[in-house]
C-alpha cells in the first residue's frame, strides 16, 4: 500500500476476499463432517471448496511479493556525510513486457500509469476467482450427478423415472458447468495476453533513464537547507 494505492487496494480486495472464502468453507466443512443428516461427500464438497481458496489466496500473496519486488527503485550510487547521489530508474520497452509478464499490469504501473495497470490486475484476478467459484460449483454438481445414479441403481420401478430424470439434469448440469470452466479459463488467459501486448504499447516518459539526483545540504549564516542537483 505504500505510495501504490491502487494496486494495494486490488491486492488487497482479492487477498482479504480469499481468505474469507477460505474461513467460510473450512468451516461448513467443520460443522457438515459428523452432521448424520449431511452425506459425507457434500460435506467434502466444502473441503474442495477450501482448498481451492486456499490457492487462490496463496497466488495473490505471492503476487503481491512479486510486484514490490519488481517496482523500480532509485539506486544510490554515491553517498558521503554531506552529499548523496541517487539515480532514478530507467524505462525500457522490455522491462514494462517482462513485468507484466511475471505481474498482470506491473509495466504499466511501472510506465506511470497506475489505473490501467490496476484495472488490469483487477480483471484478472476477478477472472481467477470466477473460475474458482465455477470449479467449486461444477464439484458439488459432480457430487449430486452421482448421489443421483446411485439413486437410480437402486430404484423401484415406480421411482425409475424420477431418478432417471434427475440424472439426466445433473448430467446436462455437469456439461454446462464443465463449458463455463473451460471459458473461464481462456477468458484469463486472454485477459492476461492482453496485457502483456497493452505492455508494448504504453507510451515511455520522456527521460532516458540517465538523470541523476544529488541532494546536499546548505548551510547559511540564517539556517540551513538542502540543495537539489539534476543531472540529465
């Protein structure tokens, strides 16, 4: 969050967001385990759920740590008790690709432009998300398909075809499900493609990435300051 409001607050969002999906299924799944009226695999349903959370959640923190990683910073290249020099970080075309190669939005943010490289990293991480809720729903449907054929292995034949209508439905359901995912995930990786190519495209500051800054101090018969020296 440091002087990066816009993607701390987008980290943020999905980090604390995760990690409340994580408490709520872990503890479903803790209440739902010896519940005799709750069938021991939808009760494992909420332990998928967990788990999957459980990833997402990690993926975000270690996002998070990339991107403060990969942050340009100003280099120090000579210090002394009444003079330090620092110079700024350069732009480079390669550097903003390879940013947004490790991190959704991280070259653009490194560009000067923190919006778009927030909205970037927000859509994709929504985008993980959906797929995770999507995996989550497509596993309780799988759960109900097969409660409903072992329903319909052991029917009388007054209650076969209610049983083979649900099956029916919860395979039809399963197939839906499984077509969503598979959109899900092309939709993230499109999302993610498309920002690495918005990467070649941000528009450079105009330094060169050569300007140094020396700051010194000033001492004067009525106080003292600083002086400021830029050198491009």
């Amino acid at each position: 969050m440091g002087h990066r409001a816009y993607r701390g607050a987008v980290l943020l969002t999905a980090g604390v967001g995760g990690l409340g999906a994580v408490v709520r299924d872990h503890l479903e799944y803790s209440s739902k385990k010896n519940d005799p009226g709750f069938t021991r695999d939808r009760a494992l349903d909420f332990r998928y759920a967990r788990d999957r959370w459980a990833l997402y959640t990690g993926g975000v923190w270690v996002l998070s740590a990339i991107d403060n990683m990969v942050h340009p910073r100003l280099d120090v290249i000579e210090s002394s008790p009444t003079r330090i020099t620092v110079r700024t970080p350069g732009l480079a075309r390669s550097g903003l690709l390879w940013r947004s190669i490790l991190v959704p939005g991280a070259g653009q943010d490194c560009a000067g432009q923190p919006l778009r490289g927030a909205a970037w990293l927000g859509a994709t991480l929504l985008s993980g998300a959906a797929y995770v809720t999507a995996s989550e729903s497509h596993h309780r449907i799988q759960t109900k398909l097969v409660e409903a054929g072992a329903l319909l292995a052991t029917a009388t034949p007054a209650e076969l075809a209610d049983r083979q209508a649900d099956v029916d439905h919860f395979t039809k359901r399963e197939d839906d499900s499984k077509r969503l995912m598979d959109k899900l995930v092309l939709t993230t990786l499109a999302i993610y493609a498309a920002n690495v190519i918005d990467a070649g495209f941000v528009r450079l500051g105009e330094s060169p990435g050569l300007a140094k800054v020396s700051l010194a101090p000033a001492f004067g018969p009525r106080g003292t300051g600083i002086s400021l020296h830029l050198r491009y």
